[in-house]
C-alpha cells in the first residue's frame, strides 16, 4: 500500500497531503489573503508558499504518524495555474523527490480534482462539473479521458464572482466567494439578469457587475443537459466554487428530478489541496505514469482531456 505526498500550490492556496490506498491520512493547508477590494499577483503567492511549504510537509508527516522513508512517491501540481506558484511547488517536490530519492508524479490540477471527488463521494463513473477560479467546465469519461462536454467561452465561475466581490469590496477571508455566499442568503429580490447558454458551453463576461444566482443556474442548465446525453446516474461537483450550499442544492434538485445522485463534498476536499494531488498521484504511481524530472516543468495552460487516464477502465 504506497503512501503518496501531495504538493498543491497553484493560486492562491498551498498545501501538503498524504494518501494511502484511498485514505486521507492528513491535508494541512494555508491560504495567501489579500486586503478588501485586491486579487492576489502572482509573486507575492508564490513567495507565501515558499514560506510555507516547508511547515506543511512537516505538519502532513506529523499528522500522519509518518516519517519521510514512509513516502513511496512525491505529487504536485504541474499545471494548469498561475506561473510562479507553480514553479515554487514544483522545485519542492522535485529537491523532496531527489533527497528521498523517490519518484516524482505530474498531476494535472483538474484531474486531481476530480479523483478526490471520487474517492471521497465513492462516484463510479459520473457526469462532472468542475467549477472554480480559473476553470468551468462540464466534463465525462471515454476512452481513457476526461472529456469536456462543455465550459466557459470567457472568465470561469469563480473568477466571476472574485471580480465582483473586489468591485464591492468584500472581505477575502476565508474567501470571496465564500462572503459572497453568506450575503445572498440575506437576499430577497432576484434581479433580472443577462443569462447566456450555448449549447453546452456558458458565458460570464457579462454578469461581472451581477450576481450569484443566475449563474448557478446556468451552470445546472448545462449540467442537466449533459446529464441528459450521457444518461449518468451521479453528478460529481468539484473545484472551489463546489462547496457552495446553494449551488449544491440547486445542482441536488435537479439530479433528484432525474433520478440521479449528486456527489458532493465540502471545503477540505473542495477547495485546492494537497490530498487531491496526492490521490491522483497515488493513482498515476500504480499505473505506472511516472514523471523524469527531466520532463518534470510546470504549464499554466494544461487542459483536463490531455491527460491519459490509464488507470480506469
């Protein structure tokens, strides 16, 4: 039973994760806030991590009950994401990879999304809708990838909603969409507002000065359609805008309307982290897709459907 560590790093949060056969035996994880109404540039994330990543190895190791010759194999995240967070990541494991001499696994950050998803919610083969920060997209599996059905023509989901929490100056701690979240709870009017579907695919450029509802919708829009064409009896919801309760219950109505089961969890295993690098990479190493180090750079842009997914049927 190898044990895999996970290094996630690649916005504004940083992580170390240790899996081993399907358990999560620790997921420490730290998080770059900047002031109300600011993103975050991607130096100054990238230098939070590095102070950072040493302590949660440390702290991973310790919460596991591991030493370092426990680890069979060091994962991080090797794209998609911001440049220099990654790039800090990534020297982490490969020197932890090298020093222990153990093998090194690329994960691609979406991939590791949704493995975490599917371990945690025990989902067979489900239809996916991945949404965060820097991705939306409607995803399923064939022929040895992850498929995307759909996605967004412009901004991603939680891009969208960063950019609205800083035109209001709202708090990012924990996180923007987070505060976002709390807020519409309080709300009694839903505005009218511009609502644009095609096909699969969805556009958000033009709700930046709008709201959460309506673009929870039609995310669920194109979801139930895709569920439609795949006939899928799960939906797996991932990526850091997942562990929003609204949009878990619109997304649940719908699946309960189908007869399908929706696959949900909440923000440790939702939001970027390092179990979810580690799981893929633990599921990469059995297979035996081994990174080189030679080979071992980091890509910002590295779509989910480039990965071959050798181990699944």
């Amino acid at each position: 039973m190898p044990v895999v560590l996970g290094l996630e790093g690649s916005a504004n949060k940083v992580g170390a994760g240790l899996v081993r056969d399907g358990a999560v035996l620790s997921n420490p994880r730290a998080t770059y806030v900047t002031a109300p109404g600011h993103g975050f540039a991607p130096g100054a994330a990238a230098r939070h991590h590095r102070r950072r990543l040493p302590g949660l190895v440390a702290a991973a190791l310790r919460e596991a009950g591991l030493r370092a010759a426990d680890v069979d194999a060091v994962a991080f995240t090797r794209g998609p994401g911001m440049g220099a967070p990654l790039a800090v990541v990534a020297a982490a494991a490969r020197t932890l990879a090298q020093l222990w001499d153990r093998p090194l696994l690329g994960v691609n950050h979406c991939v590791g999304h949704i493995e975490m998803g599917r371990l945690v919610c025990g989902a067979r083969d489900p239809l996916v809708l991945y949404v965060s920060g820097g991705n939306t997209q409607v995803i399923a599996f064939a022929r040895r990838r992850y498929r995307i059905l759909g996605e967004t023509l412009d901004v991603a989901v939680g891009n969208c909603l960063d950019r609205f929490a800083r035109a209001l100056q709202i708090s990012n701690d924990p996180s923007p969409g987070y505060n976002i979240e709390q807020l519409a709870k309080k709300g009694t009017k839903l505005l009218e507002l511009p609502y644009v579907v095609k096909g699969l695919d969805v556009s958000f450029s033009g709700l930046l000065s709008h709201i959460e509802e309506t673009v929870f919708a039609m995310l669920v829009e194109v979801t139930e359609r895709a569920a439609a064409q795949c006939r899928s009896p799960e939906v797996l919801l991932v990526g850091g805008v997942g562990c929003n309760e609204r949009l878990q219950e619109m997304l649940g109505a719908m699946c309960s309307a189908r007869g399908a089961r929706l696959c949900a969890t909440d923000e440790r295993f939702c939001v970027d982290n390092g179990a979810m690098i580690a799981q893929a990479g633990w599921e990469m190493l059995r297979s035996g897709q081994v990174t080189d180090i030679a080979r071992s750079g980091v890509t910002q842009r590295y779509r989910t459907d480039e990965v071959e997914v050798t181990w699944r049927d």
